[in-house]
C-alpha cells in the first residue's frame, strides 16, 4: 500500500507518488508534508519579504562561521548575503561559497540554463521589449555615453569580433540584407547614396578589388591609401593637374589588361575625364599621346 501524506498549509491529502508535493530526501517517504502550490506561494513571500527588510540588525563585531569554507568572517552584508530565515537575517555560506557553487551550476548545467532561459523570453517577450524599451528611453543619455567610451576603448576587439562575426553568419546577413532592401527600396536607395557620398574612398577600393579579381590580378590597397595617395597629390588631377572632383578616379598606372597589380604603387587619382582618355594605355603612351595632341 502506497502511504499518504497531508499538506500542512492547505490540508490536502495524496499519495507519496501522486507528485503535488515538494521532494525532499531528508523527509519521510521522501516528501516534504507542503504540496507544490503551498510551498511555491511561501517562497514568494519570503521573497517579498526579504526584498523590503532593512539591513540586518546585527551585534558589533560578531563573527560567523561559512558552512562550506569554515572561515570565520564578519557578519555584514559585505561577506554574506541577506536571508530572511537566517542567523541575524544573513545566509549561512559566505559570498564567495554562494558565487562558486552558482557558476559551477551555471557551467554544468548550461543547456538546461539556456533553454529554461529562452522559453521564458518567449513566453514573455512583449513584456521584456516593452520593459527595454521604458528602460532604454529612460536611461538613452547614460547608456550611449557608456557605449561611447566602451567603443572607443576597445575599437580593435570590437572589429575583430564583428568581422568574424559577419564571416560566420555571411549567408543570413546577406538574406536578411536582400529582404530589407526588397521591402524598403526607397530606404535602401538613399541610405546607399549617404554611403558613397561619406566613404568615396571606400567605394574606389572595392570596385577596384573587384575589376582586379575579373582580371585576375594581384595585390590590394585600403580607403587608407587612397586618402595618402590623394594627400600626395594635394587634390590635384595626375594628368592634367586639375583640382578632383571629390577624391577623383582610381587609375592603374600600368592597366590590369596589361598585366599590371592592385597594389597601392600601380594607383593613381586622376579626373574622371582623363581616366576616359587613357584607357588601356601605359601613362607613358598616354603622355605622349598627350604631348602629340598639344604639337599637333
């Protein structure tokens, strides 16, 4: 015959095995006499209570002994933590116990964490984003002077983790990229054109890299190139020595249909005028031809 127990909060009565009560292997029958209900709504309480209680009201200079570690340490809210049921209202571990035994669990339990974790944002997510946002609104001066300085501390780390990042997920980036711009054109369009017009540099480099790659030829410069080489040329035209139009063109001195490189040595900032011009020629050949249109 299977025995029964009787809960001592709201007196109903069930089997041992029935699981409405709380398991416990130091009870008889190992069960506790509080069903689950009872014992969920007491550990509410001691939780509401224990967030208003005031700061234990312990004697000056008492000691307590860690029931893990052994130590003896002063009774504060410094090395112990606030527990209503307590000695003097403070847990019996110290905090040191307390934060090792919690990462221990943390680490051995991480999937179990993990999804207990999202299957509570999930079924409360309006009310996280609703509360983020409050939050957020609330706090937007601190947290984006915080980014800010967080930024601008750690630059390098924060590239290299997004750079991997991106090279880890390339595929849903792009996706995700080719649905917005499909349902957002006129978005896209204008935020493409704010682009091109701040990071000019950055445009030339990549079409540059790109018509390299066609041509299957070596080497690579950086925007930061071009800005050093546009310095060199204090914003003139290599050619005709007239002022660019923004950061100008980029020429291959020796053209990549002629065997010449993407390196930085091979790139010029010429107008968009003598680019045309030159074509597929050498800058020599296109000098001269410049000179044979002077004399004739």
């Amino acid at each position: 015959m299977i025995p029964t127990r009787t809960c001592g909060k709201c007196g109903v009565s069930a089997t041992v095995d029935s699981g409405i009560f709380v398991k416990s292997r130091h009870s008889l029958y190992g069960v506790r006499c509080l069903c689950i209900r009872c014992a969920t709504v007491c550990a509410h309480a001691r939780y509401e209570q224990a967030k208003r209680a005031e700061t234990p009201s312990v004697p000056d200079g008492m000691e307590l002994q860690c029931r893990v570690c052994e130590r003896r340490m002063p009774a504060t809210l410094a090395y112990f933590k606030k527990m209503v049921s307590g000695s003097y209202g403070l847990t019996a571990r110290c905090r040191s116990c307390i934060n090792a035994s919690m990462r221990g669990y943390q680490k051995t339990h991480k999937d179990t964490i993990k999804t207990k974790q999202h299957k509570n944002y999930l079924a409360h997510r309006a009310q996280r984003l609703a509360s983020d946002k409050e939050r957020y609104a609330k706090h937007r001066a601190e947290k984006i002077a915080y980014q800010t300085k967080y930024a601008a501390a750690h630059r390098d780390e924060r590239r290299a983790y997004v750079r991997s990042h991106y090279e880890k997920h390339k595929a849903e980036y792009v996706a995700r990229a080719a649905i917005w711009q499909k349902a957002h054109p006129i978005e896209s369009a204008e935020s493409h054109r704010r682009y091109r017009k701040k990071y000019p540099e950055k445009i030339l480099a990549k079409s540059a890299k790109r018509r390299a790659l066609m041509r299957a030829a070596g080497g690579s410069f950086t925007p930061d190139d071009l800005r050093w080489i546009y310095e060199v040329q204090v914003g003139l035209c290599c050619y005709c020595w007239q002022d660019l139009d923004g950061i100008g063109s980029v020429d291959h001195m020796t053209p990549l249909s002629r065997g010449g490189s993407n390196e930085a040595t091979n790139i010029a900032l010429c107008c968009r005028r003598c680019n045309s011009a030159k074509g597929a020629r050498t800058v020599a050949e296109f000098k001269a031809a410049l000179l044979g249109r002077e004399a004739g």
